[in-house]
C-alpha cells in the first residue's frame, strides 16, 4: 500500500492567544512565545520524523502565515509553492472578538461561552460597527479579495465549514491524491472542521476535540484507494500533548 502524509497545524501563539482574548478574523501577531514555539515545537517535530513538504497552504491572516515562513525556513525550505487563502482563516468569532474569555464567561456564564467556542451549530453574536476591531477587520486589504455577500459577521463551526470543505475538497485533496505532501498552517477552528471532515466524527464528539497549538498532526492518505489509514498522529510526547489540549479546552483566566 502506498501511501502520503498531510500535516495540518495550528499556528503558534499569538498575541490574543496570550491575553486570552477571542481572536477570529482579528489580523493579530505571534506573540513571542508563538515565534519561538513554531520554532521549537512545530519545526523541531517535523524535523525529528523527517517530513517533507511539496506545497503548503496557510490563510489570509498573519499568524499563520508567520508561522509557515518560520516553520518553512527552520525545516530548509523556505521557497516552498506556498498558497494563501481567506477560506483557511480563522472562524469570525463576531462579537466577541476582542473580549476576554474569562470575562465573558463571567458576564454570560460558562456554559454559554463554552457553546460559542465549541458547539457545532451556534453563532456568536454578530459583530457591530462600535466593536473596536469592527473597521480593521473590514479594512484589512488581505481581504479586499472576498466578495460582499461571502464576508462573516459571526461563525459557527458549521458556517465556517461551508468555505472550508468546499476549498479542501476542490483545491488541497487533489493534490494529495496527486502524491503532493502537503503542510496547511492554519488555525484551531480551521483544524476542527478539517478533522470533522475527515475523520468524519459526529456533531456531538467534536465538542471536545481540542487541537492545540504548534504541535504537528499528521493524516496518512491511501494513494491507490484514496480514503484516510489509521488514525491522527500527533508528533509530540503524550504528556505534553494532554496537557496542550487542557489548555485549549480551558476558557482560562
């Protein structure tokens, strides 16, 4: 059987990430923590098992595309074909974005901003023009390219979904079945649709799947039969990855 590695990674920290603020189609950088990590965690794991990439695809948003360059230039390879797309950013977390989760949870309850960040179906509150990141998102000429009718005011995973499959399904898959090794450095909510596709867990299991960030998972593809083998493989120790997705699952503090 032959068969071709995919790994999908959720971009290192950003600086959202570290104040615990909802992030979405927000354009924040990688914290400090975050350039390291991409460095330390996701390059050096790619490293250790000696993967190689063909094409790489990340979204529209700074995060992960600095963390691609980084992961790109540590790994050897940094004039990877590489392509950007909106359809891989971030869910729009409306609303929210800006807020802190804690916070939230405080005002709203637990139970409610659980249900905002990992149910399959429910909106956050769509954003408004007195949100202070309404403008700057809906200025920021990385985006300039989406049409009017196709631009979120708030996301679920399901919404999300809708731009996701549709671009992994006509643009990403083909080049696996192709034989392409490809790397997508994307985002958390990014990883969950993908691995909701493909692994095809239910709308109740993939409120708890968590996949945190820099750490590599890698999907083997049958190349004759073109269907998933096995399961996902993370490329870290299982102690450190338990404790990761603790930490994602965590509405934090």
């Amino acid at each position: 059987m032959k068969t071709i590695s995919m790994v999908l990674i959720r971009h290192g920290e950003s600086t959202f990430n570290q104040k615990n603020l909802f992030c979405g189609w927000h354009d924040a950088e990688l914290s400090e923590n975050g350039i390291r990590d991409a460095s330390k965690i996701s390059s050096a794991a790619l490293m250790e098992h000696k993967m190689a990439f063909d094409v790489a695809y990340t979204s529209a948003l700074k995060r992960a595309q600095d963390t691609l360059k980084i992961i790109l230039k540590e790994i050897g390879c940094p004039d990877l074909p590489t392509k950007c797309d909106w359809r891989l950013n971030e869910r729009h977390y409306g609303n929210l974005i800006g807020f802190n989760k804690r916070q939230m949870a405080d005002k709203y309850g637990e139970e409610q901003v659980q249900i905002w960040r990992r149910s399959f179906d429910v909106l956050p509150p769509p954003i408004t023009s007195d949100n202070p990141y309404y403008e700057c998102i809906r200025s920021n000429p990385s985006f300039r390219d989406i049409p009017p009718e196709q631009f979120p005011l708030s996301e679920s995973l399901k919404t999300t979904m809708g731009r996701v499959i549709p671009y992994w399904e006509q643009e990403i898959l083909p080049q696996i079945h192709a034989g392409k090794r490809v790397l997508i450095v994307a985002h958390g909510t990014i990883a969950r649709a993908l691995a909701k596709h493909i692994e095809n867990i239910s709308d109740e299991n993939i409120k708890s799947v968590n996949i945190p960030n820099s750490i590599p998972c890698v999907y083997e593809f049958d190349l004759e039969k073109k269907n998933l083998v096995g399961k996902i493989k993370y490329l870290a120790d299982e102690n450190f990855l338990n404790k990761q997705m603790e930490k994602t699952a965590s509405i934090g503090n």
